[in-house]
C-alpha cells in the first residue's frame, strides 16, 4: 500500500492517534461510571456486590491499559513523522502539530483524558477510604464477639473470654 506523499502518512497517523484516544477516554469513562458504582454501593452498605464491582473495576483497568499501550504506539509514530523524539509526551507532539485543526483537537483529547483522570483519582481515593473504614469496623466487630456474654460455646458455657467491664467513651 503506497503513500503518495509524506504529508498523508502524517494524517493517517494522527487520525488514528485520534481515534485511540476517543477510545481510551470512553474507557476511562467507563472506568469513572464503575467506580462511581463501587461508591455508590459503599455509601449504601452493600457489601455483598463490592466483590462484583471490584471485579468490573479490574477488567475495564485492563482494557484502559491496552487502550493506553496502543495510543502510545500510534503516539510514537506521530511523534517521529512530526520530527520528535518517539517517547515525546503527548502534550509534546501537540506543541509540535503541523498547522491546521490537529493541535486543537489533540489538545481537547488531553485536556480530557486529564479531567477524567483527575476524578477517577478522587473517586478511587474515597472508595478505599471506605473500604479501609469497612475493613476496620469488620474487625473491630469481630474481635468483640467472643467478648458477648450472651454467646455460648458448645458445652453450654458462655463464650465470654473477658467478662470484665467494657469503658465506652462517650465523647467521641
């Protein structure tokens, strides 16, 4: 298959790289929309379905990383037909866009993957703060069960381990 110019491998190119990126942006997307739902499930209490979500977190992680490697492969070769250096960063080959529509519409694609990013972060940061919470109470919980004097173990006894006095702080 031949070119017929140099300046229509840079376009076939940079329509890919495009099109790459529309792809892992509707990927990352998807990844927001699974960790929203993780949240949304934490808030409410439903543990028994954050296995499932983390699950569909961890798949569509797979699919922004492959995503991600494919961009960075078209990436190169943009970057190396623009003169640049193959491991440029994107907001390089941008900076380096032949005159016409490309260095907008590279910059928009950034300009969002970065939002995106920013508030699968946050979101991410809260999902394990509520998870850390939830693994704490589970143990805390657990650890005072065999302190109920109302439990009895299988001779009939209590299963007390300490049947001493419990202080609650009550100025929490």
């Amino acid at each position: 298959m031949g070119h017929n110019s140099f300046g229509e491998i840079k376009i076939m190119g940079t329509n890919e790289l495009s099109a790459l990126l529309w792809k892992e942006r509707e990927l990352l997307e998807l990844l927001h929309f699974k960790l929203e739902e993780q949240h949304l499930l934490l808030v409410a209490g439903k543990s028994q379905w954050i296995q499932l979500a983390t699950r569909e977190i961890e798949n569509v992680l797979e699919k922004v990383n492959a995503a991600g490697l494919n961009r960075a492969v078209e990436a190169a070769r943009v970057a190396l037909s623009w003169g640049l250096d193959a491991a440029a960063p994107l907001s390089e080959i941008i900076k380096a866009a032949p005159e016409g529509p490309w260095n907008e519409i590279l910059g928009a694609h950034l300009a969002a993957l970065r939002n995106t990013g920013s508030e699968i972060g946050q979101l991410r940061d809260a999902n394990e703060q509520y998870l850390r919470a939830a693994h704490r109470s589970t143990q805390e919980t657990l650890a005072t069960l065999g302190d109920d004097p109302s439990l009895y173990g299988p001779a009939g006894a209590t299963a007390s381990r300490n049947a001493g006095a419990h202080i609650i702080d009550t100025n929490l």
